[in-house]
C-alpha cells in the first residue's frame, strides 16, 4: 500500500508547475503620479510651527480593467499636514499595480479592491515616509489600514466597476 501524499499536497497546498495558470499575477508596481509640496518654504524652516501636526488623510482605491484578466489598481493617496492651522506640507501619490487574475467574476472585485492594495500598501507607505524625512518633516507613517472593511462599506459601487455591464 503505497501513500503518494505529500505534507504539501496533504495539506491541500499544490506545488504550481510551469504553464500553470496561477489565479493572482503580479506585472508590476509602480509611481503613477506624485506631487510633494511645502507651501510655506522657506520661511517655515525659519519660523516652524510648534505644536503637533494635524494630518488630514484621504485614501481611495481605483480599479481598470486593461484587457481580459489583466487590472490596474491605484491607491491614491493626500495627506495634509498642517500645525497651529498653518499648511506645513501637502503630499500626494498615485501608487500603482498591475495584476493578471483568472479567478470567476464574482471574486474579482474582492481581489482587486481589498487583496492588491493590501500587497501594494507597505511600499505606497514607504514613499511617503521617505519624502516626508527627506522633505524636512518627521516622517509619516501611516498605520495600517483595513481595506477589507472599506470595501464592504463600499460594495455595491466597487463592484460595478469590474463587472461588465449588459
């Protein structure tokens, strides 16, 4: 009595073989735009502000669909900061990925909106640290965020923008 099950397969994890169709392809991730401001420069060097900063953070999550399996997501990301109600600086990035899924239709939303800016987010996250320390500013770090909770509260419009009208 022979027993070909491996702890991998037993497990219900199969090794993916080359000329498999893996359901989550990622392409790539990249910088689509990207603008850093510091409206008061130079006299806010001069003259900083004291206090703490005020952030004032807007985020959303854009999907379009390039061919027939292959996506573009976008986090699209502002922040504000501003201390004793003076603008210290404004950033804002478009941070990019493109993603190939063969899943059926009805995950596809669920995938591209809360599975791809989940993988996107440390990088997008790293960007504006970086610019905000390299612009002169402590470095805003963003904690981490629920996109699975902002897709459920945003279902119904989410999902019509990856499911082909009749």
């Amino acid at each position: 009595m022979s027993d070909d099950t491996t702890p991998e397969t037993a497990a219900g994890t199969e090794e993916i073989k080359p000329g498999d169709q893996v359901p989550l392809m990622i392409h790539g991730q990249y910088i689509k735009d990207f603008s850093f401001e510091v409206p008061g420069a130079p006299q806010i060097f001069l003259d900083s502000p004291k206090g703490q900063p005020d952030i004032n953070l807007n985020l959303d999550v854009q999907v379009e669909g390039l061919a027939e399996d292959v996506f573009e997501t976008v986090l699209d990301l502002r922040a504000e900061s501003r201390i004793a109600g003076q603008v210290t600086y404004i950033v804002e990035l478009k941070y990019a990925g493109l993603f190939t899924l063969r899943v059926p239709e009805q995950h596809r939303a669920s995938l591209l909106f809360v599975e791809c800016p989940r993988l996107m987010f440390p990088f997008a996250r790293a960007i504006l640290a970086d610019v905000t320390r390299d612009g002169g500013f402590q470095p805003l770090v963003l904690n981490p965020i629920d996109f699975a909770a902002l897709y459920n509260q945003n279902i119904d419009k989410l999902r019509s923008q990856v499911t082909p009208t009749n």
